[in-house]
C-alpha cells in the first residue's frame, strides 16, 4: 500500500504524486495487488487525488480515509471505477454511516481505523481494547450484511513486541476479520501466522469435511461433539484460511 496521507506532508503531495506516477510501471511486475491511499475526499489534497487519479492507470484498489459518506465514496468511484475502495471507519460519523459505506458501489472491504477514532472520540484503551469493541463488532456485522471480503483491522503501534501483535491479530481473527493493516515491515510474517490456522485446526477441519462427506450431508458425531452445517462452514473457513480449499 502507497501512501499519500499521513505519511507525506502537505508540502509533498504533489512531489508524491509524480513520484508514485513514475514508479507505477515498475510496481506492475510485483504479484502483490497495488493500493493506494489517497487523502480524505473531503479536503483540498484528497480532491486534488481524485483529480490526478483519473489521469493515472487504476490501482487495484483505493484506501479513503476518514470514509463518512457514501456520496464521497461515489466520487472515489467516478475517478477510479476499475479500482476497488477500502474505506477506512476513524470516526464516530464513519461509525454511524457503516451501513451506507458498506452498501456504497465498488466497496470490497472496511477497514478499521482505530487510532484515529480514539483520537475522534476521546477514546481511551485499556489492555487489550475492550473499550474498541463496539466498533470492530459493528464493522464485522456490516460486512456480512452487505456481503462483503472479511474487514481489515487497524495497526499495532507497539513494533518491539511481538506477543501484543499476536494477540491484536487473533482478536481480529476471532471477530470475522480477514487482514491487519501493519504500521512496521517485522510485524508481517507474525500477523500472517497468526492468521493462519494451527495444524491441529486444519487436521480437524479435514476429519470435519470427510466425517459429513460419509455421513451424505446428514448430522454426525465426531469426537463425541455433533456435527452439522454450522460446523461444517467453520471447517470450510478454517481451510480456506490454510489455503486448503474455498470458504463455502
């Protein structure tokens, strides 16, 4: 992900611009999907994104933050309509407008953006973020309403400390969401093993698929605990996660 906000001050938007412009080309022949996050829509630099935007060839997808509306995110769509948008929820207006930014055209996933809705809210987190629970849970439920790829949480601003990092993750993990933005380079590798299922998860899942397989689709025991559809999905997802098979 290419940043344009917070990163670049506002000195060097244009020079960023270019720059990113000129490196497009080279950024192709990476396998890894080309985002970009662009400056609020509803500031002069965000609009003056969405001008330069239009000019350039689509990234994969575009990241507005400070996402409060879905007339907003429809201007995203006017300047890049081939990209996918990502809007990251950093206030308490984004809160309350979830369901219309989930709902808005080319939404393929919400992102959390914690950090700047403590600062939004007044918020102050205990251990663990209890306090930020409300707002993952309601991302979670808006994104299955509308349908859409699992959401993505916010940074862990503690780089040296890899079991928070962990922990943040599996939390993640645990509300349904599908990615963790990374704030450091060292933090991938731990979140995409804590994203990933244990080997004794996977080795469950299988014996789940294989024990309904047998059974014709019809309520069975395993391991003394019933199995049924609910189950069933669970397995599914936890193999999809593993790279297995696809979520079903």
């Amino acid at each position: 992900m290419i940043d344009l906000e917070d990163s670049v001050p506002p000195a060097a938007k244009a020079s960023a611009r270019e720059a990113i412009a000129q490196a497009r080309q080279g950024l192709r022949k990476y396998p890894t999907p080309f985002v970009l996050r662009i400056n609020s829509a509803d500031q002069m630099a965000g609009r003056e994104d969405l001008g330069w935007l239009a000019q350039l060839e689509a990234p994969d997808a575009v990241m507005v933050p400070k996402a409060e509306s879905a007339g907003t995110l429809s201007l995203v769509a006017a300047s890049a309509p081939a990209a996918a948008i990502l809007p990251l929820i950093e206030s308490a207006v984004g809160y309350a407008a979830l369901d219309s930014l989930a709902g808005a055209a080319n939404v393929l996933r919400l992102v959390v953006g914690h950090i700047d809705f403590m600062a939004d809210t007044g918020l102050q987190c205990s251990e663990g973020e209890p306090e930020l629970m409300p707002l993952r849970f309601a991302v979670a439920m808006a994104t299955r309403v509308h349908k859409l790829a699992p959401a993505v949480d916010g940074v862990t601003v503690d780089i040296a400390n890899e079991d928070v990092l962990r922990n943040d993750t599996r939390r993640a993990l645990r509300l349904g969401f599908g990615g963790k933005l990374c704030i450091h380079p060292n933090q991938i590798a731990v979140v995409h093993d804590a994203m990933s299922p244990s080997a004794s998860e996977v080795e469950w899942a299988e014996r789940v698929l294989a024990a309904d397989a047998a059974s014709g689709g019809a309520a069975v025991q395993l391991d003394g605990r019933m199995v049924d559809l609910p189950v069933v999905l669970q397995a599914r997802r936890t193999l999809a996660r593993a790279g297995g098979r696809p979520a079903g």
